[in-house]
C-alpha cells in the first residue's frame, strides 16, 4: 500500500492508493487495425498490442489461424485480403476512428533477378508494396480528420540499408516500404501524423521455417541461416513485438519517418 500526503483546505489528509488500480497499458484506448496477423511476428504484434490495452482488429487472408487471437481480450479478427482494393476500402468503412495502422504483409521471394519471373515481381511488389499503398490511402484521411495518427510499416535490413544474396526483388520492395514511409512522413508531419518502419533481420517464423523446408537441403539451409546470425541465433517475433508496441505507443510521440533495425548485429 502506497501513502500520499495531499494538501487540501488547509488540511493534511492522508489518502491511500492501492498500486493495482493505478496500473495502464501502454496502449490503453488506442484503436489498432493490422494486417498478417495471424502468424509470426503479427500474430505476436497482435498479442502483445492487446495486453497493452489496445483494441486491436488483426485482419488476414488466412481464416483458420486468425480464429486463434479470439481468446485474447481487445483483439477482434476479420478476413482481408489487403491485396484488393475494395476490401481494404471496405474495413475502412467500418471503423469509426483508427490510432495506430501497421501494415505487416508481405512475401519472401528466394532468388536473384535472372530467377525472378515477371510474374514474382508483380506479385511481390503487389503485396509488399501496394498494399501498405491501399491501406494508408483508405485508413490516413479519418487520421487527418482528428489530426493523430501513427502509421507503422514493416521493412527489413534486406534492402536499401544491406544487400542480401537471392533477395532481389524483396529487397526492392523493402527498399520501396521505407521510401514510402519517410514520404508519408514528411507530407503529414504537420498534420498529427507519424510514420515509421521496423527494419528486422532473420526472424524464427512459421514463414521463416516454410521457406527452410522448401530448399533441397533444409538442413543445411538452416545451418546457413544459423551461421549469418552475429548473436548466435536468430530473432524472436515476440522480439520484434516488443518493439512494435514502442512504435505504437505515446513514449515514441517524436519518432516519425525513421527505420527501426532489430537484426543483432547482421548488417554490421
């Protein structure tokens, strides 16, 4: 039990506080849409924004997994492919009011430009890319309209900040996010709104995991992995989480148009 003294009409009176009920989350009242919440470092995203106290609509393609982040108070799923327009366009519709939009994805493309088909690259590039496009267009004008709003991109090292070997395309689109962070940045600045991207290294995900299993030689796919990795290991999604929730919170308020790297050390 805590004391406080507190003057009052010329008297000192002594109140009592029980330390529980002074508790907030970080993200208490704040209204978050995502997308590629259903696995990996969103679903992880997801989570830990709720347990801040955030409201959090955690939207994906995949139904199925998506259903597992109904047991988590604060957090409401709804499938979307933030690839077409007019879905996007259609949960926009439905939100009354939006603090924080983090756009989380995306796809790895394994190769280097001659293994890269026209095909790969207009995939890519469209859900990379165009669709962090169509959900800021949809979601910024209700941001300007109560002049707040923080919008978080998800980038990586594996672009414009280091070149990676067979990440030809997903680099550029990656370099492409952060291009489209720092201008949505500078053109509403002013405006009450922020914009940041979270930059990782390797992250240990299911999509991570997929990709290992799908080389001719897994084994030693992940031991190449392994051995890039400065620390010894690879990162967590719950770590990057940790930091999504810095972004998404009042404690970054001056933080706008800049990349978070978390990758242990791999670009040095």
């Amino acid at each position: 039990m805590t004391h406080m003294f507190v003057k009052q009409d010329v008297r000192t009176k002594l109140f009592t506080f029980q330390p529980s009920q002074c508790i907030m989350g970080r993200l208490d009242g704040k209204v978050i849409v995502m997308s590629a919440a259903a696995q990996g470092i969103g679903r992880a995203a997801a989570i830990a924004f709720a347990k801040e106290g955030a409201q959090v609509t955690a939207t994906d393609i995949n139904g199925e997994k998506l259903k597992e982040l109904e047991s988590y108070s604060g957090i409401k799923t709804k499938v979307v492919d933030v690839s077409k327009r007019e879905q996007v366009e259609a949960l926009a519709k439905e939100m009354d009011h939006i603090d924080v939009l983090f756009n989380v994805a995306g796809f790895v493309h394994h190769g280097s430009i001659l293994d890269c088909e026209e095909k790969d690259w207009d995939f890519t590039m469209n859900l990379n890319v165009r669709s962090m496009y169509l959900m800021i267009k949809a979601f910024l004008p209700k941001m300007l309209a109560r002049k707040s709003g923080n919008i978080i991109n998800m980038a990586s090292v594996a672009s414009s900040i280091k070149g990676v070997p067979n990440r030809c395309v997903y680099s550029t689109s990656k370099a492409a996010v952060i291009g489209l962070t720092k201008s949505v940045a500078a053109d509403f600045i002013d405006q009450g709104i922020r914009c940041n991207c979270v930059c990782p290294g390797t992250v240990d995900t299911p999509s991570l995991r997929d990709r290992i299993q799908a080389r001719p030689d897994p084994e030693q796919a992940l031991k190449d992995f392994l051995a890039r990795q400065k620390t010894g290991r690879m990162c967590t999604a719950e770590e990057v989480a940790h930091l999504c929730v810095y972004l998404a919170s009042d404690e970054s308020a001056y933080v706008t148009g800049t990349e978070h790297i978390i990758d242990g050390g791999w670009r040095l």
